[in-house]
C-alpha cells in the first residue's frame, strides 16, 4: 500500500502551531476573521466536534487487521447494489468537482483501498461501495454535467429514491467556481426527494480568500432560502492539504450514528 500523506493524521495536524492547525481542521472558521462586524456567524459553527469526537472518527477511517476498509463492488444499476446492511453516505458531484479525490483523502489512512482518481473528468461511470469495518458504507455516484453517463439520472435518481439505508448525501461543489447550473439541478432533485444533504466546498486551495469567501457567504444565503433539506453548515475541503478533512471523517462518523455525543443538530 502507498505511505500516508502528511497531515492525513490528526496527531500530525496536532504538531502544527495553533492557528495553522486550526485552519486545517477548521477552515470555515478561518474565513471568520474577514467577515464584516456583526454578521451572523452561528452557521459557521454549527457542528464544531472536540479533539475526543475528532480522534474517534480519525479511528473508524484507519485500517487495522481487526477493522477493514475495503472496496466492495460497482454497480450501473441499483439491482447491482450490494445488500444495504450497513448505514450509508454517498458522494454527488459534477463530473470534474474532485470527488474521488476527496474520498481518496478520507480514506488515506488505510493505503491499501485503491479509489480510482482520473485526469480525465467524468471517469466515474457506476456507482463504487466502499465498506468501513462493521460501521458503515461510503458510495461514490457518477459525476453529473460534462461527460455524465447517459443513464446518470436513472441511477442516481433509482438510489436516492430506493436506498433505505441512506442516511447523508454529500453534495460536492467546486469552491472555486460556487454554484453552477447543474448544482442546482442536483439541488432541486434532493429537494424533491426529501433526501437530507450537506454541500461540500472543494479544492479551497486554488480559490483566494476573497473568491472563497463570496462563494461561502452566497451558498450560505441560498442554502438559507431555497432548501429544507440542507444542513445549514458548509464544509470546506482541500483534497492536497486535508483541510476540512479532519472534520468531514467526524460528520461522516456521526451522521451514520457512529459517533454517541457530538456537538451537532
């Protein structure tokens, strides 16, 4: 299996000083500081887990020969599934948002599940189930948008509508671009369905301060007054300096019950 990255780890997050680790585990807090005086920042920290929380969820996405993470199988049809046995997250996104990147960052603490990253958009044609240990299952769908399987909508649409043991839908948004046209789609079919969905801001990275910033503050807004189904916190992510990471395994962990106490609606 390949090594862990640095900063994969929470101890090696722990070593850092104090503001740049807590821009890594928290990087919505981060932008903080450069909003106007007497903005509402209560969405900001809505789900805001304690070191014990963190290292618990840290715990269920490390391999271990008593706990393992492995790739199950894919699927193009919801007959194709594996059996929903175990609570379930899936991962939604435009075809170049970062996806299997991101889960690749989830799961770099066990090496050996191989989760296929692509130069070429829109690599991901099936649905791809990865079992953690007795806990729970993580889904990666095919990419929406550009270079979408043609049958995207049946697929997607037939799980979302039939998975029982669906508990949390991921939906991936590029940090740097916001909110595009088919983003909303995605939107408006969560909506439809009742499905419960938190966004997810990728490649914070490459976005400056002030893009980032505009784009959170205008997905929060939206986020406010055109869903019921959205958690009303963001998460940001960085798939190559794991910022967000950290608290994402912990929002994972907690939505598939796998957490007992944790500081979240």
């Amino acid at each position: 299996g390949r090594a862990s990255p640095a900063l994969a780890a929470l101890a090696q997050v722990l070593r850092l000083e104090r503001s740049r680790r807590a821009g890594i585990v928290f990087p919505l807090q981060k932008l903080e500081r450069s909003l106007a005086p007497g903005t509402d920042m209560a969405r900001f920290r809505l789900f805001q887990p304690g070191l014990a929380a963190l290292q618990r969820a840290e715990a269920l996405f490390r391999s271990d020969r008593g706990h393992a993470i492995d790739y199950v199988s894919s699927a193009v049809r919801m007959d194709h599934a594996p059996p929903p046995a175990l609570p379930e997250v899936c991962f939604i996104g435009r075809s170049n948002v970062g996806k299997s990147s991101l889960i690749r960052a989830l799961f770099s603490l066990a090496p050996e599940v191989e989760v296929r990253v692509s130069k070429t958009p829109g690599h991901t044609k099936k649905m791809n189930f990865f079992k953690v240990g007795k806990y729970f299952t993580l889904v990666d769908m095919p990419g929406y948008g550009y270079r979408a399987p043609q049958d995207f909508v049946e697929v997607v649409e037939a799980y979302l509508q039939e998975r029982r043991n669906l508990k949390r839908t991921f939906l991936l948004v590029d940090g740097v671009v916001g909110l595009q046209k088919t983003d909303h789609i995605a939107v408006e079919m969560l909506e439809e369905f009742g499905i419960p969905y938190v966004m997810v801001l990728t490649k914070i990275d490459r976005a400056s301060r002030g893009v980032l910033l505009k784009n959170v503050l205008e997905i929060q807004e939206f986020v406010k007054e055109n869903t019921q189904g959205c958690f009303p916190q963001l998460f940001l992510v960085s798939s190559v300096e794991f910022s967000g990471v950290h608290l994402l395994r912990c929002f994972v962990a907690h939505v598939t019950g796998n957490l007992p106490a944790v500081e979240a609606s």
